[in-house]
C-alpha cells in the first residue's frame, strides 16, 4: 500500500514540475522571441507592444504559487480548520477566539 501512495505522489510531483516548466515556456517565449527580432531589426517591434510582452514573463513568478495550490488542494483543505460550509468563516474564527480566550482565562483562576 505504500508503495501505491509513493507512486502516486511521485506521478503527482512529475505533473506539477512539468506544468511549472510549460508555463514558464509559454510565458517567455514571448519575449524571448521578441527581443530576438528587436536585436535583428530595431524597428520592427513597438515599444509599448514589447513592454506588454514583457508582461508576461513577469507573470510567471505570479503563476507558480497558483499551479501550487492548484496541485495541493487536499494539502490545503488539511490545513485549514473544521468547519461548516454553510458557516462564515468570521464566525468560525470569533467562536475559536472566544474559546481559547476562556480557556485562557480559566487557567488563572
């Protein structure tokens, strides 16, 4: 059985990898494309067009924490606390607050 949830996770590693290294293809392709024809032919290419293709290379560094989460939503779902779907989450913080406030507060009486 263990070695059935090793595996698992290791096929689940090898995805995330491969998609981190998609997105970072994908999103700077663009723009190494385009400096190499700005190097070629300096006229070719707009500067407000190769600051927006720009753009997307820096959107990369905001694509991987998402591919995460996306990949992890059991890990994520383990970590956040018990609690009802159908109840705010404020509601749920205040009534752990509340109890761990008077738990508190007994111990120094």
């Amino acid at each position: 059985m263990q070695c059935v949830e090793l595996d698992r996770r290791r096929v689940q590693t090898v995805k995330l990898t491969l998609t981190i290294v998609a997105a970072n293809f994908v999103l700077w392709a663009p723009f190494c494309i385009t400096s190499v024809i700005d190097a070629l032919w300096p006229s070719a290419i707009n500067s407000t067009f190769a600051t927006y293709i720009m753009f997307f290379g820096n959107l990369n560094s905001c694509m991987n924490p998402w591919l995460w989460f996306h990949f992890n939503r059991s890990q994520i779902r383990r970590a956040s606390p018990c609690r009802k779907s159908s109840e705010p989450l404020i509601q749920s913080l205040v009534y752990v607050h509340v109890m761990t406030s008077q738990a508190h507060s007994s111990d120094f009486y």
